[in-house]
C-alpha cells in the first residue's frame, strides 16, 4: 500500500486514477513474472544442448514435480530408461546440478 501511496504522490493522481494505478501496477508485477519464467525456461534449455537426452522439466522445477507426484518413482526412472536410453538427463531443481543416468559402467567414459 505505501508503494500505492507513493506513486500516487508522484504521479499526481487522485481517486479516479488509483484504479487506473492499480492496473498498471498489476501489469507491471505479472510481466516481470512473465519475463523471470521465459528468461529461466530459456536459461535451462541452454544449459542441455551437451547433455545426453531426458525428459522435458518446467521452470523453476525440472522433474522434480515428475518424481513428486507419483508413488513409486523406480518406475517413473525405467519408464524413462525406455523412451531415452540407457543415458538419460534428469534435472531437478534447474539451477543445481543435472543428474546424468547410466544403466551401464561401461559407458562412462
């Protein structure tokens, strides 16, 4: 409310503009939110163009949202050993470190 106030205070409006205020005010919050989940969204597939295939994340919360949401997540794993391969990325929590998965010793290098 005191930010209201104060831009109030230095736009000159009166009480038919605080609402037109409110407005621009709520624009402003939610493309700046707009712009933080593109900008991460962005950032992540960036980060994944050199690792090995895996499943797709959504920002803020990778897979973890994949592993959280199920009661056996094993499976969720072996579900994704079938559609990527033995080598699969699984990142969760973008911005910490991506888990690279491998079936086989041998395929490390």
């Amino acid at each position: 409310m005191a930010v209201l106030n104060w831009a109030q205070a230095m736009l000159g409006a009166d009480g038919n503009d605080a609402w037109t205020l409110r407005l621009n005010l709520a624009f402003v919050a939610v493309s700046l939110l707009a712009v933080s989940v593109l900008t991460s969204f962005l950032r992540d597939k960036w980060k994944r163009r050199k690792l090995p295939p895996g499943p797709p994340g959504i920002p803020f919360l990778g897979n973890a949202w994949q592993l959280l949401t199920i009661e056996f997540p094993w499976l969720q794993f072996t579900e994704w050993r079938e559609k990527y391969g033995m080598l699969l990325t699984v990142i969760c929590f973008p911005g910490t470190i991506a888990d690279v998965l491998v079936e086989r010793p041998h395929y490390v290098p």
